[in-house]
C-alpha cells in the first residue's frame, strides 16, 4: 500500500472516532466545571492520549500489545463513575483510581482470561445500563443551562437544548453511513452556529489558547488514591476489558489472525498501561472503539500501518491547543442536549446485552432486577445505607450505586448460574 492511501485510510479511521474521543473531555468537564483553559487541556490531552494508547496496542512487542489494527479512545463508560468520583472526592481521587485501576489491570493481565467468566453478558449488560441511567441527570441539567448556572432552566437554553435535539434527530433520521454516524458531532456543530446567533458562544478561549503546547503531569491535579473511587475504576476498567475482548475476537477473525492467551494478556497489559499513563498526564483510561472495527470490515484494509498513521495523526494533533479549544466554546445546553441522546444510546447498549440474557431463564430476569434495582435505588437515594459501619468497608459497598449494582449482579449471577449449575 502506498503512502497517500494509508494516510487517507489513516485520517478516515481518525474521523470515525474523533467524534467520541472528544465528547468524553467536553462532558465530563462540563459536569465538573472546568475553566475553559483546563477544557482546552483536557480536550488536547485526551486525543494525544488516544494516539498513545493506540500505538501501544497496534504494536506487537513482547510483553505489551496485541498487534491488531485497533483505535482506542475513552470508554463511555468510564464518564459517569468519573464525574460521580470527581463531584464528591475531587479531581485528585479520579486520576488516583486511573491509575490504580491501570496498575491493577496490568498486575491481573496474565489471569483475566480466567476472571472473564465472572462477567457474562448478564453481568456486564446490567452495569452498563446502571452507568446510563446514572448519566441522565447530568444530560438534563446540562440542557438546562448547568447546575447552578444564573440562567438555569430559562426559555432561551431548554429552546436551544430542544433545537440541538431536533437537528440531531433529523440528521439521524434522514441520512445514513457516515453523516448519520457523525449525527452528534454535527448536531453539536449546527447548534452552537445557531448558539452563536442568540449569543450564547464566547470565542475567548480560542483566542486566549496558544497554538502548541507540551504535555505535563499532573496539570488538572495531583493524584490521591481513595479506596471506593479505586474499586470503580477497577470494575469500569474489568468492564471495558470484556468488551475488548470481543473486539480482539472480531479483528482476529477479520484479519485472520487466531489469538492466544499470551497475546490477550499483551492486549490487556497495554489498556492497563494506557490508564497509568492517561492517569499520570490528567486524562482517562482508554479501551478499543468498536466503530473503527466496522471501518476495518467496510473497507477491508487491515494493514497495521494505516492504523499506526492514525495513531500518529491523534499525538500530533494533541500539540495544538488552539484546535481544543475549539471544541470549549460548544454552550452548555448544546452538549446537554448531545449528552441526552448519548447517554440514552449507553442505556439502550445495556438493553441490548440485556435482552436475550433475560429471555434465556427467569434465573437471569432476577439478577438483572436486583442488579440494576438496587444501582438506580442507591444512586437516587445514597442515604439508604447511612447507618451501616463503616469501618468494615460497607461503605464503600453501599455508597455507590454503580458499585453495589455491579457486586449485585456479579454475586447473583455466581449464586444462579454458577454454584451448582444443572
């Protein structure tokens, strides 16, 4: 292949997932209130980041990399257990559980072949439709102008929320192929140009950013390691090793490259090591994106170069601040409205996992009650277990409703399906 094909390859499978990788910085410091410097930084960082985790997991070394043609970038995911960590711990507790996660990922790499039968679909769906859930509420404040905001819930930002709404949905409605896989990111694009009409757009960070920047450690916080953020991250990041993992499957079967245990450890290894250094540079943890398989499947290209290309294209666009903080000036309404249609599409995933798990035993219809009952009840009503003790850690069972949905639901399915199964 020659060099002009796989760079346009190379910037085809940039555009299929660029839309993804920065709605993941524009939500999540949206929710936490991040100055438009530090989103700047936040939207630079994750799309170096995702170069970095990229390379690593394209390149098949010894011990690191499954040497597929995969793109990574933040898992959905991983959005709400991070702005439910950073509202009530702080930044610092984010980028500690990251970092512990990753190293926990790394540590466990060589068995988790073995703890992925803890996670069927059954489990995994359940906490996917827990995270989705969670998120809602941060959608609708965010359409109604941000929690706190002086103009909260008037007529002109639930108007634009509801406008941005519309254009996504026709969008969505009436094309197909790539303009309907970019309906967001277009939908975000025409709502802050109808934004910019009312003036409601503030073209000062774009301004005020310089045109290349170098990545530092810890520029947003320095890490703290609290021990119930550590758990989510490590269920989050068990959680996005599971989906890998079907990943790795399907490309192996693409390219016609059967996998070992070794090579989904070095597969594992490198997300684990993406996280630690996501964690260090104040970014996310990182897992493949399911869009650029497809991509692969489209085109039939599944040369590991084309990828490398794309990887270098994310570092190098990474240096260029003044590009972020372009994506900064997006008003809150405009990503609410985004944030809704996004975080609904998280919870109808966890459905669709969910679905025919449910209709294969009524065992399975239990768990899922359970589960996903007990996450929403306890993320809606946090003070039920107020009065346990806390110092046997129940707490850090109980005051989370992702984490007491996700033990749920692994717990259960050990009982049902697992312990003197028939």
């Amino acid at each position: 292949m020659n060099g002009f094909k796989a760079t346009t390859l190379g910037i085809q499978h940039l555009l299929a997932m660029y839309a993804g990788a920065i709605l993941v910085p524009l939500i999540i410091g949206g929710a936490l209130n991040f100055t438009p410097a530090q989103m700047t930084y936040l939207v630079a960082i994750d799309i170096m980041m995702c170069g970095i985790a990229t390379l690593l997991q394209v390149w098949k070394g010894k011990y690191i990399g499954i040497g597929l043609p995969v793109v990574l970038g933040c898992t959905f995911t991983a959005v709400s257990p991070i702005i439910l960590i950073g509202s009530s711990s702080g930044l610092g507790a984010v980028y500690g559980a990251i970092i512990a996660s990753g190293i926990i990922i790394v540590l466990i790499s060589g068995v988790f072949g073995l703890l992925v039968r803890f996670f069927p679909p059954v489990v995994t769906g359940s906490v996917v439709t827990i995270i989705g859930v969670s998120l809602i509420p941060v959608a609708i404040n965010n359409m109604g102008g941000g929690q706190g905001a002086d103009d909260f819930a008037s007529g002109s930002n639930v108007g634009l929320a509801f406008i941005t709404l519309l254009i996504i949905l026709v969008i969505y409605r009436f094309s197909n192929g790539f303009i309907r896989a970019i309906a967001i990111l277009l939908g975000l694009v025409i709502g802050t140009i109808v934004a910019a009409f009312m003036g409601k757009v503030d073209f000062t960070p774009v301004i005020d950013a310089s045109w290349m920047h170098i990545a530092v450690p810890f520029y947003l916080a320095t890490p703290t390691f609290d021990a119930s953020a550590i758990i989510i991250m490590t269920l989050v990041a068990m959680v996005s090793l599971v989906e890998s993992t079907g990943v790795y499957y399907a490309l192996s079967d693409i390219c016609e490259k059967p996998l070992t245990s070794k090579d989904l450890a070095k597969g594992y290894r490198a997300e684990g090591l993406a996280s630690i250094i996501g964690g260090i540079f104040n970014a996310f943890p990182y897992t493949t994106f399911s869009q650029n398989v497809g991509l692969i499947q489209v085109s039939g290209v599944r040369d590991r170069k084309v990828i490398f290309i794309t990887g270098g294209m994310l570092v190098a666009l990474g240096f260029l601040p003044k590009l972020a903080a372009l994506t900064t000036i997006i008003p809150t309404p405009v990503l609410g409205a985004a944030m809704l249609a996004m975080f609904g599409m998280v919870i109808t995933q966890g459905i669709k996992m969910l679905a025919p798990e449910i209709a294969k035993s009524t065992e399975n219809a239990m768990i899922v009650a359970c589960a996903v009952g007990l996450g929403i009840g306890v993320a809606v009503v946090p003070e039920l277990f107020a009065s346990l003790p806390s110092k046997f850690g129940l707490n850090i069972l109980t005051s989370n409703g992702i984490v007491c949905g996700s033990v749920t639901a692994i717990v259960l399915n050990i009982v049902f399906n697992m312990i003197g199964k028939k």
